[in-house]
C-alpha cells in the first residue's frame, strides 16, 4: 500500500474544496513548489488515490428528493438484481450491505410520485426482489465525495521524499 504523508494530506484536502484550484495556488499555500504539487497531484491520480470528476447536485435539475433504499432479496438474486438496479438513472450509488438487508441504494427523484412509482413499480420488478425499506432524507449533510481519511492515515513527512 502506498504511503501518504501531511503534504499528501494537505493537497487532498485543497483538492477536496476545490478541485480547479491551480498548482501554484496550492504551492503557495502550502511553501512548497509547484513542480512538488503537480508531481504529488500526478502520482495520486495515477494510483488512483483521487479521481479528477464533475459531481452534480440532484437539485440543480429539480431531484430535489434522496431516498435510502434498502433491499432484501431472494437467496441467489444479488448480481441479477444489482445489475438491473445499475441501469436505473434514479440511482446514485448501490452497496452489498449486511445484516437485515442486502443491498443498500441511493436515490434520486423530482416529487413523490416519482419516489413512490419508483419503489412500488420499479423497484419491485427487479428480479429477486423479497421486500424494501425507504427511507426518507430531508437533508444530506456532508456527502462521500467529501470525505478525507483521518489525520492517522497519513504518515510523518521524516524521511518522505517532496516528489
């Protein structure tokens, strides 16, 4: 496993905020080069520790409505069911979950007609399918494109090399 280090953590973090951020506002920032910065900011995409994406904001276009979904299927069903899920465009994510359910979902609707044609419809015609949970969410505080790993993940700078 690849090891990280503060100035790591640092230009994550920056990226995480704001990814058009230039490397030379980064480097200033944080009293390093900018070739230092650009060749971190290579390195982690290369490995695949960040990915340069667009993110979307459901609202922007009227999905103003997120719904966790929790699913329970039939003994056997799983890659069928989560295949025919991955083709929905109301889905945001899909998880194999444990406990109670087997796969946990996000998603994505303009009003509740939509929610309710999508679980009671949809939804229940996916091969497999033995019974959902719904669950409403007013508000999302803080979504997984935001999250960095604690400050323990990344090791001392002793030793690191800045390229």
């Amino acid at each position: 496993m690849p090891k990280f280090d503060p100035l790591d953590q640092a230009i994550i973090t920056h990226l995480n905020r704001d990814a058009r951020i230039p490397s030379a506002r980064i480097a200033r920032d944080l009293g390093v080069a900018e070739r230092t910065v650009n060749n971190r900011i290579k390195r982690l995409v290369e490995t695949k520790v960040i990915q340069p994406i667009a993110v979307v904001n459901p609202a922007s276009f009227g999905y103003t409505i997120a719904v966790e979904i929790y699913c329970e299927l039939e003994v056997g069903h799983q890659d069928q069911a989560i295949e025919a899920i991955g083709k929905m465009p109301e889905v945001s994510y899909i998880a194999i979950s444990t406990g109670d359910q087997d796969i946990s979902l996000q998603a994505f609707f303009k009003d509740s007609e939509e929610m309710h044609a999508f679980v009671s419809q949809k939804l229940h015609h996916v091969p497999g399918m033995r019974r959902t949970r719904t669950i409403l969410i007013p508000q999302i505080i803080k979504d997984n494109y935001q999250w960095i790993p604690p400050d323990e993940a990344f090791e001392s700078a002793v030793g690191v090399s800045p390229e």
